[in-house]
C-alpha cells in the first residue's frame, strides 16, 4: 500500500529513527553501516561483543535524514542483566522523541534456538507490548541461504509465532553485498507502511516509562507474594516445632506414658468383659 505523504507531520517525512536489537553476533552493526551505507559502526565476524552502549550515527539515505542506534547484544557475557537492560532500554532516549522502528535482527546463517526464542519475550520485558507494533523482522546473511526465507519460516513455528506478533513484517538482509541500495530502500518502504499503520506515530519515551512502571509494579507484587510465602511456611514451621517440643515434654515428665495407656486400655477392656 503506497504511503500518502499528506498524512504525515513534515518532521515524520524528512527523517527515520531505527533502534537495532538482537544478540551477540547477529550482525546488527553490520546491518546498521548497510542502512546509513556508511562504515560507522565497528563489528567483528564473531560472536565476541563490540558494541558495549548504545552508538547513535546518522546520515542521508534518499534524500531523507536517516538516525540508526546501534545497541549491545542481548547475550553480552561483560555485562549483567539488569547493566544490559538497563543500556539497551537507553536507546529510545537516544532516539528521542522515539523510534519510529526496532528492528529485531537475527540471522539467517544460524539456527533459530531457544535463545532467539526467548528474545522478543527481553524486548517485550523492557519496552512493553506496545514495541511489536513497532517492530520488523530484520534477517542477516540473506546471501548464505541454501534455500528461501520463505521455507525457513514455515520450517520453524517460533519464528512463525514471532513474526506474527510483528505484523508479518521482514526484510532481508545480504551482508555481503553492503552496497545494495535496493534492500535498504525496501527496509524504509516498510517502515513508512508501518507508520502508517500505526497512524502515524512512533515509540514515545511515555510508552517506555509506561513499560518500566509495569515492571516495578510486577516485581513489587512478585515480592509480595514471596513475602506472605515466606510467612505461611514459617508459621506452619513454628505450629509444627511447638507441637514437637509438646510431645517431647510429655515424655520427658511421663516416659512410660505409652505402656501406661495401653495397660489402662487392657483393664478396662477386661473390667467389660468381666460385667458381661
């Protein structure tokens, strides 16, 4: 569906804000210098981290003012979760006013494991569920397919699953041919197809702020919860030492109680049949 230009704000229409997420590896920097087709962000050809914060270049892809934010890899081993969280979430400020996209990159040369799988579930944790409507499935190492994109997807239902929740919107990604405009051209036409989905609008710092309150709110219940936990099995350990300590001091004071009552019991069984 063609975008009408007339049903965006000027500012929408001269620029784009891209925040880039994914694991270690994923090819996200790469990906980021094929959109700006600019080599600004530094990556290896491993899985060994480079990006460590959030890294915000800009430059003019089509006549347009273009904003992509590099970020760390979700499985960056230096740093602790909430320290990642933390710096990853940092990057819709560095957006500012907010993202009109997050694209969620994983590549086409690995296989789609659980870890990738519990990924959308760190995004949505950070930014809330507002951020799939915003979100687009970016693949990388398109060129090292074997077979199509389209039977990748319909091999794996997680990935089925996730896309999905994005709308069923993708791109391909060939990191090898990095001067292909056509891809990065197709990305931004989706991406205003998005927005105009989404009336217009991008991620806000609100929608962030909403998301954080949720959260504390979350962790403020779980602990609660915990808490009245921790309670009930300590009251139920208290009941049970107390009734313990009981029989131990009937016992101590009467250590034949036992024998006593079941010769008690014998006399007065015998005493009834005696009477009959």
């Amino acid at each position: 569906m063609p975008v009408n230009i007339q049903d965006f704000p000027s500012d929408s229409l001269s620029s784009r804000r891209i925040v880039l997420l994914g694991k270690t590896g994923a090819g996200k920097s790469a990906a980021g210098n094929t959109i700006l087709r600019q080599k600004v962000f530094v990556y290896s050809s491993g899985t060994r981290p480079v990006t460590r914060e959030c890294l915000e270049k800009q430059a003019t892809v089509s006549g347009r003012s273009v904003s992509v934010i590099d970020t760390p890899g979700f499985t960056d081993t230096h740093m602790n979760t909430e320290e990642l969280m933390t710096e990853i979430m940092r990057s819709v400020y560095s957006s500012s006013p907010g993202p009109h996209a997050f694209l969620i990159v994983f590549p086409l040369n690995m296989r789609f494991t659980e870890q990738e799988q519990q990924i959308p579930q760190m995004i949505e944790m950070m930014f809330g569920q507002e951020v799939l409507k915003y979100s687009i499935i970016l693949f990388t190492y398109g060129d090292q397919l074997t077979k199509s994109v389209e039977a990748v997807i319909e091999e794996n239902r997680a990935l089925r699953c996730l896309l999905d929740q994005c709308g069923g919107r993708y791109q391909v990604f060939s990191n090898g041919y990095e001067n292909n405009r056509e891809q990065v051209n197709d990305l931004l036409q989706k991406i205003d197809t998005m927005i105009e989905q989404n009336g217009g609008g991008h991620y806000s710092n609100q929608m962030l702020e909403d998301a954080l309150r949720f959260r504390r709110e979350e962790e403020e219940r779980r602990q609660r919860e915990e808490e009245a936990q921790q309670r009930s099995e300590l009251e139920m350990s208290k009941g049970k030492n107390q009734s313990e300590k009981k029989c131990q001091v009937i016992n101590h004071i009467f250590p034949n109680i036992g024998i006593i009552f079941v010769l008690v019991s014998l006399v007065l069984l015998l005493s009834q049949l005696e009477i009959r």
